[in-house]
C-alpha cells in the first residue's frame, strides 16, 4: 500500500491526522523484462554511453598550434571546441543558446510524450539501468536472490556481493575518468593518469564523480528521481491532457481479477476486466510505481511496465495495449464510449517548435556570419578628455584585437567618425600600411593596446561624437569594427 492509498484509507476512518508523513524507503529490485521498450532503452543506453566515454578520444584536425581534440573544454585558454566550432569566452552567448534550446527541447518533449527525458535518456536513469544490468548479471533476478538468501552460503553470497560492488565501482571510476579528458589532450591525460603525473584535480575530480555515481546510480537509485530531481514537479504545470503517458486503461482493465475468475465470470455475463492482477507492471517498474493506480510522482514514463503487461497479455490470450502510451483526454473518452482522439499540433507544441527554430536558426545564422577577427574598445574613464598645449582634443582608449585563426595575423587599425582625426598607437609603432598603424596577433591569441585618437577640428561644446575603430587584416582584407564615443570640452 502506498502512501497515497494510506492516506485515503485514513482520510475514510476519520484518522488522518495521525497518518506518516514520510514513509520509509522500500527496497526495489525490478525484474529483468523484454520487449520493445526494453529494446529502445538497451539502444539508447549503448549509443548515449558510447558517446560519453569515446567522444574524447575522436581527433579533429584544426590546423598548426591548435588542440586536435573534437570535444575540448580548454579552461586554461578560455576556449571550447567543438568540432569545426571554436567558442571563446567573450561568446559565451552561445553556451546561452544551447541552455535556452536544451530548455525548449524539454519543454516540448514534455508536452509530447510526458517524461521522455526521465525515462530514456536522464543520465541517472541510464547509469541505474546499467548498474541494475550488471546486479542482476552477478547476482540473478530477483527471485533467484530470494532463493540465494535461503539456499546459498554465506561465501558465495558474500563472493556475489564483493563482484558487484567492484564492478560498479569500476563503471563508476571509468564514468568520473572519462569526464575529466574532457578538459585536457585526451591519450595524453590517459597516459599521465597511468603513470601518476596527472595534475592532483585531476585524480581529485575523478575521485569526486566516482564516488557520485557510485552513490547516486548504485545506492539511491528511484530516490533521485522521486526526492532530488524538480523535474517532476515541474513538468506536471508544462503538461495537458493530450500529452501522452504511460496510461492504464481502466475502461478495459477493470474490474480486475485473477485470470481464472474472470473467466469464471464472463460465463455467467458478469463484467470481467482483462487485468488479471498479476503485478507483473509493478515488479518491473525501476521506481515500485503501480500505475493502475494512475499518474504518480514517482513514475518516469519508462515504458517498461507496458513491456511486462503486453508480455503476460500474450500468455492469456488478451490484445495486447492494456497499459500504453495514452493521453488523459482519451482515458476520459473511452469511459464516455467515445472514439479517441490524438491532437500533437496544438498551441504549446506549435509554439514550443517555433520558439526552437527561431532560437536554433539564430545560432545557425551567428555561427554562419561570425569573423575569424574582432576588436573592442573601452574608453579611458578619467580623465574623458585632454587638451593639448597646441590646441587639440584627444581621447584614449583601450582596444583589443582578437585573432581566432591557428595562424599569426597583420591587422591594420583605422578610425572614422572624428574630423581631422589623427590616430596614434601608445609606445609606438613601426610598421605602418597606407599611413595607418599595423599590429601583429599570435595564432589563436588577443592583443591589447592604447589607441590615442586627438583632432584640431573645433567641435561643440560638450561635443560626444561617434568614433568608429576599424581593424582590416593586411593580407586577407577581413575586417571588424567597433563603435565608441569621442568627448570634449
């Protein structure tokens, strides 16, 4: 009996005041199923997996003086690669972007299909599908652990025990290992860390996500989901009736009873639902959800309870569908006697899809559009302005070039907005192309300097005149631009 039945029961002999209002923790061991629910999640637990541990491993070659890791997080040169994308840190509105889209994706997922994400590809729930895998692998179904704890010794039991535990521990190891190489040369790290020269943050971190996964995947398991994780309790105010969950159908389960009596019952012409109270959905649930009782918190929308009733269907010769993917809306029809109905295009889908592609095609047009070049500037604060012993007004400024290509690079540096502006580089500059100051940027690097900008021209009282600095790379012709303001008396 769970706690909300608990409750109701109470609720009815007038005692609820008295009832828990926390119910201890039952251990769950689901029981292995088959079927194509079960399929799915093996699939997308190999491929999700697969790319965890291997993706630091795949090279992508970006040229001379340039990491040749597909996926790095280069924390020490303020850079993320990805591919042929290169991230910078003054970009990191594109880290924005992905958030906000990663937000949308679930959003819609949600108003799909439920809990898409917690039943087939959260990474709680991928790790305590692989844990679950292998304590079964060692250890046996469940029944077999009932049989072990009267039958089997003590050694072999403990022998068991002992393999599972490492075993976890070594997933457990491999998982904090593999997120590490993340952020540093792959084959190199690997090899460091075989050979006890990896940086101490390096065991460290490994140490820390060994120690989480092991706990979380190996020990707290539904726990996670149920008193840990807000998504559920967010995705219930994202939801509608036309969403699809996993549904028990009451108009054809109920009343339920053993096979045999319902059978029992149909002869005589009384009404015989084709659940036949196996409890086959509940040993199979990851989480002890029995989903006849409806939607709960605890339920992850796995699917796997419909593989487990489908497969008893068949062995009863009932169709098979009793609990399926369904929407409230179509459980409130069928008890009505109407026909179902499926409506995916609505307002929060349609809206939802938008939002993605308008988000997704920014990103897209930004990543497309964006230079291999740029240039900021920061005017001097204090003072704003100076005049000159011969009569001039000159502004200071702090630019700084970037150069995002794996190769050094001339920019030329011009301004514009001023008149008879004269532009002049603090420290000096030899190089010079047409009259205007030239500056050389290391592969991969930013260079910083002071741009004095000062004019002859009278100008208004309180002038503040858009000021232009234009940057224009020597021997490819690419340009940047940025805007200020020039200040004066």
């Amino acid at each position: 009996m769970n706690v909300a039945t608990k409750v109701q029961k109470l609720e009815a002999d007038g005692g609820v005041d008295d009832a828990p209002l926390y119910e201890a923790r039952r251990k769950i061991y689901p029981i292995a199923v088959h079927g194509t629910f079960r399929r799915i999640k093996w699939a997308l637990l190999v491929i999700t997996l697969g790319i965890y541990y291997l993706l630091p491993f795949v090279r992508w070659d970006r040229g001379p003086n340039a990491p040749s890791q597909a996926v790095l997080v280069d924390l020490a040169n303020g850079r993320f690669y990805f591919f042929f994308i290169e991230i910078w840190p003054q970009e990191i509105y594109y880290v924005t972007g992905l958030l906000i889209l990663a937000a949308l994706v679930l959003f819609l997922m949600n108003a799909v299909a439920g809990r898409l994400w917690c039943g087939y590809l959260c990474p709680q729930t991928v790790w305590t599908d692989l844990f679950q895998a292998i304590e079964r692998m060692v250890e046996g179904d469940p029944r077999e652990r009932r049989e072990k704890q009267k039958n089997a010794s003590k050694a072999q039991r403990a022998f068991e025990a002992a393999s599972k535990h490492f075993l976890w521990l070594m997933v457990a190891w491999w998982t904090g290992g593999a997120w590490v190489l993340y952020f540093a040369d792959a084959p190199t790290l690997v090899w460091q860390l075989f050979t006890g020269t990896a940086p101490l943050v390096a065991y460290a971190w490994i140490g820390i996500l060994t120690f989480t996964t092991y706990v979380l995947a190996g020990h707290m398991r539904e726990q996670v989901c149920t008193y840990m994780c807000p998504w559920p309790r967010i995705q219930a105010a994202l939801t509608d009736e036309y969403a699809f969950n996993v549904t028990y159908r009451y108009d054809r389960g109920e009343p339920r009873n053993s096979f045999k009596k319902a059978e029992a019952l149909k002869l005589q012409g009384l009404p015989a639902g084709d659940c036949v109270d196996c409890r086959q959905c509940v040993a199979a649930c990851p989480t002890g959800v029995d989903i006849r009782l409806g939607s709960q918190l605890d339920c992850i929308q796995c699917g796997l309870c419909i593989d487990a009733c489908d497969t008893v269907m068949k062995k009863v010769g009932r169709p098979a569908g009793l609990i399926a993917y369904d929407t409230e809306m179509n459980v409130q029809r069928r008890q009505k006697g109407l026909p179902p109905v499926r409506k995916l295009f609505r307002a929060r889908t349609v809206l939802y899809t938008a939002l993605i592609a308008v988000v997704g095609g920014i990103m897209v047009a930004a990543l497309a559009t964006r230079g291999s070049e740029g240039v900021s500037v920061i005017h001097d604060r204090n003072p704003l302005f100076v005049q000159l012993s011969d009569g001039s007004i000159r502004n200071a400024y702090t630019l700084r070039i970037v150069n995002k290509q794996p190769m050094p690079r001339r920019f030329a540096i011009s301004v514009e907005g001023v008149p008879e502006a004269r532009l002049e580089i603090a420290g000096g500059i030899a190089e010079t192309e047409n009259g205007q100051p030239v500056v050389e940027v290391g592969p991969d690097q930013t260079y910083e300097l002071r741009a004095l900008v000062s004019t002859h021209a009278r100008l208004p009282a309180n002038a503040s005149l858009g000021v232009t600095f234009h940057i224009a790379d020597v021997a490819g012709g690419e340009t940047s631009s940025a805007p200020d303001h020039f200040k004066g008396p």
